[in-house]
C-alpha cells in the first residue's frame, strides 16, 4: 500500500508530514518507557522483519496481491510508540534505497501505514487481551484479529485522504469500496502471518512479546489424564508462565537469519501481480497523474541491484542489502533511545539551598 508521489496533493501531503512528524516525536518519547533489556535487542530485528516480509507479496484475488503492512506485529512485540518507529524506519529505506512509496508521500504512507495501523491494531489488541483468558493462545488469537482489522482500516485511512486531497476525479464511493473489499483479503494474509510469528515468539520466549506482558497461568495438575486447577490454586496468586531458557543473542540470530532467508531466497517466489493500492489505481484511474519517483535511478530501486542480470541473483542481494540496512538504522535508533532513557534514569547534580 505504498503511495507514490502524485496520488495526493502537495498542501495533504504536506499535513500528512506534519501529522507523522509529530507522532514520531511522541513516539520517541514513549519508546524510551518500552524498550528495556528485553525489548530494545528485538526491535532492530522487527523492523528488519517487516521489510523483509513486505517483499513477499502473495496473491488475493483477480491478479491482485497483498504484502504485509507489519503495524500490528510491530506493536505487539515492541509496544505500539516502537511500532510506530519500527514501520516508519522500513518506510524511510523502502522510499530512500529502492524507490518504493513517493519522497513528497512519505508523511502520507507513515501516517497510513505505520500510525494508522498500529494505533488501530493495539488499541483491539489491548481490548481482546481484557476480555480473553490470559493464556498464550488468547495472544495469538487476539494478535489474529488485531491483525486482520488494521489492512482495512488503513484501506479507509488511504480512502479518506484521497477524498481530502486527491489529484484525478473519482467517485470516493468507488474508491473507498475497491480499496476496502480488497484489502479485506490481503488483512487475512497479514492476519496469519502476524499470528503465526507472534505465537512462535511467545512459544520461546514470551517474556521477549510487549503484548504479552504479564502473562500468567495457574498452576495445573495431571489427574487420570486431564489437567486440573492443583489445590488451593483458585485462592492464590497466579505464577508467571515459565520461560524457556534461551537467551537473547540466539533468538535474535535465529530472526536475523529468517529475515535474510526470506528476503534473499524466498522472496523470488512472491507474487508479481501489483497489490491492493496499484491494482484499484490503475482499474479507477487514480495513477493518472502519478510521478516518477525521485530516486528511480538508484542501485536498488524496485528491489533490484543495478547491473545484475540475473534476476534470481539481483533481487536476492537486494533483500539482502535491505536486511542489513535496515536491522543497522533501526538497532542504532532504537540504541539511541534507550541510551536516552538510561541517561534521563541516571541521578544527575542538582542543586540545593538552605
């Protein structure tokens, strides 16, 4: 769902940067309160995550294809001010190194992609993890549901700027019912692949899941084959849910090493046909007045290396180069935030009168 350049006007497109702007500023603020020394390793790794899941584009319907938007996975695992940061650095590479989502459009696709669905998806989240039992399947169910809300609200996101300040003349109702029912399937696809990594994350460490955070279980007994509350457990505090011991390097190692794999390998097998956002801009004629991107030109645009032939071998580097561009400028922000915190923690000389 990246907006080029062109889609919307320059005065919306303006707005939109002072709305992202900001609501990074107060991201920052309130990422240092979530990143600790369980979190603040993860969430280099969840932004080279994001970008490397976001090449794998599966098919949807009628020549259409969906990638992962990654808010909700972001928020869940991080905590929703990080999330914001999280999507917001794979934006900024996506539209810098592979001229993927317009320069001028890049307050428009932060505002749409990383602070619409983010909000969106942990506000429910937090709402279903209240209500459900606190267990790990609960997690992931609500993670699912989370997940799947967030592609369309960003469909109506995207519908009502186009109303505010688009560039060609088509029927918002059109637009908002192409871009709604599509995105409705590829929320299905960012559903699953949103709860299938977060459930794999809490089997191994759910200490290391945001959204998972006090997580507890009561302590059970087998009993001729079933599990039972053990005795007395209904009148005492329940205990946390035992952790398994491995330690942070390996977990990060083992998502760097995905993370490459999908991007460098897995991702030739994606989907070519054009997503949600390309496939109503060309069927409604929203593209008529879309530019060419500013950095066409650059050795990695539409996720290719320059001068490389081979087509299996040049989008294979370039996921790769994303990757790692990605897992170094999100681990030094969210390094930098964290220092931020630990300095404002830190007791200071301050003085005194009598």
């Amino acid at each position: 769902m990246h907006v080029p350049d062109g889609f919307i006007n320059a005065p919306t497109s303006a707005v939109t940067g002072v709305v992202a702007a900001g609501a990074i500023a107060v991201s920052l603020r309130g990422a240092r309160r979530e990143l600790d020394e369980r979190t603040a390793p993860l969430a280099g790794l969840v932004a080279a995550f994001i970008f490397a899941v976001q090449m794998l584009n599966f098919p949807v319907a009628a020549g259409t294809s969906g990638h992962l938007l990654g808010g909700a996975l972001a928020a869940i695992l991080v905590g929703p001010c990080t999330g914001v940061l999280c999507v917001s650095v794979v934006l900024l590479m996506q539209g810098i190194l592979f001229a993927d989502g317009g320069l001028t459009a890049l307050g428009v696709n932060i505002t749409d992609m990383a602070i619409v669905t983010t909000v969106v998806a942990y506000a429910l989240f937090r709402g279903l993890v209240k209500v459900l039992p606190r267990t790990r399947r609960s997690v992931t169910v609500a993670s699912f549901v989370a997940a799947l809300v967030s592609v369309p609200a960003a469909a109506l996101a995207f519908t009502l700027l186009y109303w505010i300040g688009g560039t060609t003349d088509v029927s918002i109702g059109k637009v908002a019912t192409a871009m709604i029912g599509v995105h409705v399937l590829i929320g299905i696809g960012e559903a699953a692949i949103t709860a299938l990594t977060v459930g794999a994350v809490i089997a191994v460490r759910p200490d290391l899941v945001y959204g998972a955070r006090g997580l507890q279980q009561r302590l059970k007994l087998r009993v001729n084959g079933e599990l039972v509350d053990a005795p007395g457990a209904s009148d005492t505090k329940p205990t946390p849910a035992p952790v398994a011991a491995r330690s942070h390097r390996k977990v990060w190692i083992t998502g760097l090493v995905a993370s490459l794999l999908l991007a460098g390998f897995v991702s030739f097998y994606a989907s070519a046909n054009p997503d949600g956002l390309e496939k109503v801009a060309s069927d409604k004629g929203i593209d008529e007045k879309a530019k060419e991107h500013a950095n066409a030109d650059s050795p990695l645009a539409d996720y290719g290396v320059k001068d490389i032939a081979n087509a299996r071998v040049s989008g294979g580097l370039a996921g790769v180069i994303g990757v790692g561009v990605t897992v170094v400028a999100g681990s030094a922000v969210f390094w930098a935030v964290r220092r931020r915190r630990s300095d404002d923690a830190s007791p200071t000389n301050t003085e005194t009168t009598v």
